[in-house]
C-alpha cells in the first residue's frame, strides 16, 4: 500500500538503456544514426540532365524496330503479335487477374499500416500543388481518353452481352451487372496499380534524394551497385517500353474516338487509316507547344481546364437525360460492386465457355493497360506529390478517382442503358468509338455537345503525350526531374509513331481496337513482374524508415518501461529520460522521493532548465 504521501506524488521511474559495446548492441551506433536522419535537401533528381547512353540507345532500337517492322509489313506483325498473345492468355491470363488485386491489397494494407504517416519528402513538408490540382492531373494523365472512350461503350456492351457467368438475368440485374463490371475494371484496380508505383518513385525520390528512375527504387532490394548496373538498366529499358506502349494505346483510341465524332457530325463519311494518321499529326502538334510549357504551366493549366470542361458535360447529361434513374443507379452500382467483387476479381478461363476471349478483351486487357502505363502514370504522380504523406497518397490516388469513376461511368454509362432498354439499339448504331456520340444525339444540342466532347478528347490527347514524353526523357536522362526538351519531343513523336503503327496492325487483323489491345497486353508482361519485386523493394525501404524505425524503438522502449516501472512501483510512476553512459538509480536505491515538478532535474541527468530538453 501506498503512504498518502506517496500518492500525492507518483514516484519517477527512469528508463536508461546501456550502451555497452557487446555483441548485442554493436550495432546500436548506426541504429542511431539512422533514428535521427532526415532527407537530403537537394535530391539527385534535382541535377543536370544527362543522357544515358546505354538506356537511350537500347529502348529508342527497340522502338525504332517495332516501327520499322509494322511499316514494312504489319501483317505479318498482326499475325506474331496474336500468336503471343494467344499463348499468353492460355498460360499467363491467371497472373494478371491475381496480381492485380494483389497491388491493391499492398497499397490499401500500406495506407492504414504504421507507414501511413511516412512524409514523401521532409517532415512536415507541404504539398507541392493544391488538392484539386493535384487530382485534375491525376485524372488527365492517369484515364482521361479511356473515360471518355468507354464511358459509354463499355456498360452497354456489357448489358447488351452479359460477363461469363451472369447470363440470365432481368433488364435491371443486366443494367446492374453492367454497371458494376464497369466500376469493377475502372476504380480500384487500377489506381491501386498506379499507386504502387507511383509511391515507390515518389518515396525514393523526395524521402532518400535519389534520382526518377524506376532502378532507383530498388535501391533497397538490389543495391546501389546493381540498381546503377546492367540489371537496373534493363528494368529502365522495360519502363521505358511499357510506357511507350500503353501510351501509344491510349493515344491510338484518342485518334479512334476523334474521327468518330468526325463522323457522327456528317463531317466526314468513314474513318479511314489515313484520317486517324492525319488526326494523330494534328495533335501531336499541339502537343509540342505544351511541352515547351513543362508541368506547372502547360499540363496544369491543360488539366484543370479538362476538368471543368469534363464537369460541364457531366452536369449537363445528368440534367438533360435520365436523372432521377441515374440517382438511383449510383447506391445500387456500388452495392452490387461489392457484392459481386470476389467473383469478378477471379474470374479466369476456368469459368469455361467464351471466358478467356472476354478476358483478353475486357478484364485482362483492363489490367495489362493499366500495368504498362504504370511506370508512366506512377512516375508522373510521383513527380506532383511532393510533401504528401503515404496515406494522404493512397486515399488521393486510389478512393478519389474511384469516387468519381463511379459517378462518371453512372452518368453515362446509364443514360446510354436507359436509351437501350427504352427501345432505342444504341448499340447497334455505330462502332463503339462512336457511341458516345450516338447518345448524344438523343439530347439537346447534340452538335455543339459533340464537338465540346471531341475538344475534350483532343485535350486528354494532349496532356496524356505530353505527361509520357516527359516520363520518358527522365528515364532516359538518369533520372532527373526536368529532361531536355528535345529528348521529350524526340519521345513524343515516337510514341505517335507507335500509336500509328498499332492501328496499322489491328487493321491488319480485325479492327484497329484489336491491334491496340493485343500489342498492349504483350507490352506489359515482363513490366507485370518488375512491378511483384518493385513492392517487395518498396516494403524493404519502409521498413529502414527512420519514422517507423523511431515508431519501433518508441514501441520497445515504451513498454519495457512500463512493464519495469508496474513491477518496481506497483502501477505508481512516472517516465523521465537519462543518458545511458551514466547509470541512474531508482528512488528507492537513492532512499528519496523525486518532485513531479521538476521534470528536468540536474540530480537525474536532466539540464535544470524547462527551455532544454534533457540529453539523451
């Protein structure tokens, strides 16, 4: 029991941890050095550009063959390309559909872990941009020409020829089921996709100082040596690749849904090879004046302007067209998601039937699209989320869009489904890059509507070649945030040229979405393994962080103290600080009582003074 004396005031039970130099604690020294160090102000990334060489030369022949090769004979590029692609699927379809959640689970599980609070930069560092800007850019280079492309196609595509497995059922389940489909390939998966990347560059860049470069961020893993060796020239090489490739998709169905406009407003009759090629030339000039802009200016101001125009359209369908089923359609869209999540997020060719066709068309094409832009997107993102932290990161990057993915895809998607089972066969009425027009010309104003979606289109266009080239002109100039100019426009015309020879091969085949699609999936297999090992990487640094390594010390400190001070003082303590060369005693060895106001006491190890903390 304690005296009345003693409960008035709580013993002080000092925590001193030695520093002995045994075995044990040799490697206390450097333990220290790593709780106590912070960012470097100047990161490698902020240096003069360089070329690498070996980079450079390796992807721009490998680029230049494909090129070649597609213009020489895309025939017979049509007919390996599918070959791949059909062995692929056979043998391979499975990864991309377990791997996928697999980098959503990491990137949620990261947010809410103990990392979550980890700075991309300095501590208490601000953003780089304001939130809304931060997000605009997002969205212009992470989605916007699929958006606009399938905002409507996709969900009466799949109400009009149910997903494997769900056949069957009423009007209203199929709108559901179609609904949910959509949201299923366009909210989590890919910007958790996004955000595995985009947080390893980010954290390696503004948290340790080191260049932009996707090698650099296996530091942990691999090594310095190695990362600056043959093997992290290679996986820059497959970055390089991946994002050349996804990005000449996207721009390749930017081209596809302009002169699908083109053509819905009577101004041209087909949309031939040559008007696509003519259309990419067009932009592709356009964007050499945003690119002389860099990020603050051009894509920023591209961006922002894109979302408002982006907005205006959505606001203008949802009041012109079906609201009040729109409004219903939203709750009953994301309930359905999650009730059918699982199934959707296994469904493989083990379902039977069609299913590996469908997969290689929707699911796995989804998931090969957003893995190859990874490296772009993951590295653009990186580059505007200075001062963020890890959770701030993922809910900006994965819950955000996934928000407005949902409401996007309600809009649209369900005016479009509510004209479907109205009687009127939208989905019949023309190619899917010309559905969304088709819609429109249902409602008021549909020609200036048309023509605000093709500027819009033209835009998402712009900012999507002008963010890659970018990306790739750090990857090829060791990794420094702002490459040459002509490097980028020299990666920007590539990648035009690219997005030409892909519609070139799919009109080889069947269509010209086909070329896209199977070239993309190819592309990024070898970039879906470095991506598995990026996050083991990633793990590996976080671990060495001096916040979590303090966070842990704290822990073990914590509660060997208490557990100490419960057995010694019976409950009754307190918790001071001394320094560990100078063995402290107890009160009770000392045979004194400690006063609770004097919480730097000289007697302790303390400085006497309440305006310095105690040394420790």
């Amino acid at each position: 029991m304690l005296s009345p004396k003693e409960a008035a005031h709580p013993r002080r039970f000092v925590v001193v941890r030695s520093n002995d130099q045994s075995s044990d604690n040799a490697a206390a020294p450097v333990e220290n050095r790593a709780l106590l160090w912070e960012p470097p102000l100047v990161a490698e990334a902020e240096r003069a550009p360089r070329t690498d060489r070996v980079v450079f030369v390796a992807a721009a022949t490998i680029t230049v063959a494909f090129v070649l090769w597609g213009a020489i004979s895309d025939e017979s590029l049509a007919g390996v390309a599918g070959s791949l692609l059909a062995g692929l699927m056979r043998y391979g379809g499975w990864v991309f559909v377990l791997t996928a959640s697999v980098f959503v689970v990491f990137a949620l599980w990261l947010a809410f872990s103990r990392y979550g609070r980890i700075t991309l930069g300095r501590e208490g560092e601000p953003p780089q941009y304001t939130t809304v800007s931060w997000i605009a850019m997002m969205f212009a280079t992470g989605m916007g020409i699929g958006l606009m492309f399938y905002g409507v196609a996709e969900p009466l595509a799949h109400y009009v020829d149910p997903p494997p497995g769900t056949e069957g059922g009423g009007e209203s389940q199929r709108a559901l089921t179609a609904m949910a489909t959509t949201l299923f390939h366009w909210s989590l998966h890919p910007w958790g996709i996004y955000a595995v990347v985009g947080m390893a560059i980010a954290y390696t860049t503004f948290r340790h100082g080191r260049s932009q470069l996707i090698s650099a961020a296996f530091i942990p893993l691999i090594g310095e040596r190695a990362a600056s060796g043959p093997l992290g020239r290679t996986i820059d090489v497959i970055a390089i690749l991946a994002t050349l490739f996804g990005s000449a998709c996207s721009l390749g169905l930017g081209a596809l849904q302009i002169g699908g406009g083109l053509q819905s407003l009577g101004w041209t009759e087909e949309t031939t090879i040559g008007l696509l090629l003519l259309i990419i030339a067009i932009i592709m000039a356009c964007y050499l004046a945003s690119a002389v802009s860099g990020i603050s200016r051009g894509i920023k101001w591209l961006s922002n302007t894109n979302m408002v125009m982006a907005v205006v359209l959505l606001l203008f369908v949802l009041v012109a067209g079906p609201t009040v089923y729109i409004l219903d359609l939203v709750p009953s869209v994301l309930a359905t998601y999650f009730q059918d999540f699982f199934q959707m997020a296994g469904r493989t060719d083990a379902v039977g039937g069609a299913t590996a066709e469908w997969l290689s068309t929707w699911t796995v094409f989804y998931w090969a699209w957003w893995i190859s832009w990874a490296p772009f997107v993951g590295l653009f993102i990186a580059k505007i989320s200075r001062g963020r932290t890890i959770r701030e990161f993922v809910a900006g990057v994965i819950l955000v869009p996934s928000a407005v993915s949902l409401i996007w895809f309600s809009v649209f998607g369900g005016a479009a489904i509510h004209l479907q089972s109205s009687g009127i066969d939208l989905a019949a009425s023309g190619a899917i890059e010309e559905q969304f027009y088709g819609m429109l010309g249902y409602f008021p104003w549909s020609t200036a509507v048309s023509v605000l979606v093709a500027v819009l289109v033209a835009i998402f266009f712009i900012t999507g070649a002008d963010s890659a080239s970018i990306v790739m002109g750090t990857l090829t100039q060791r990794g420094v945030d702002k490459p040459q100019l002509p490097m980028t426009v020299l990666w920007g015309l590539l990648i035009a040229a690219v997005a030409a020879i892909m519609l070139l091969v799919g009109e080889g085949g069947s269509t010209a979405i086909d070329g896209l699609q199977n070239i993309t999936i190819l592309g990024s297999a070898p970039w879906l393994i470095v991506m598995l090992l990026l996050c083991v990487a990633l793990l590996k640094g976080l671990r060495r962080d001096p916040t979590a390594m303090r966070a842990r010390k704290a822990q073990e400190l914590m509660n060997e103290a208490v557990i100490t001070g419960a057995r010694t003082y019976e409950g009754e303590f307190q918790l001071s600080v001394a320094p560990a060369q100078q063995p402290v005693l107890s009160p009770r060895e000392e045979g004194r009582e400690i006063r609770p106001d004097r919480p730097h006491d000289t007697d302790t190890g303390g400085s006497g003074r309440r305006s310095e903390p105690p040394p420790t």
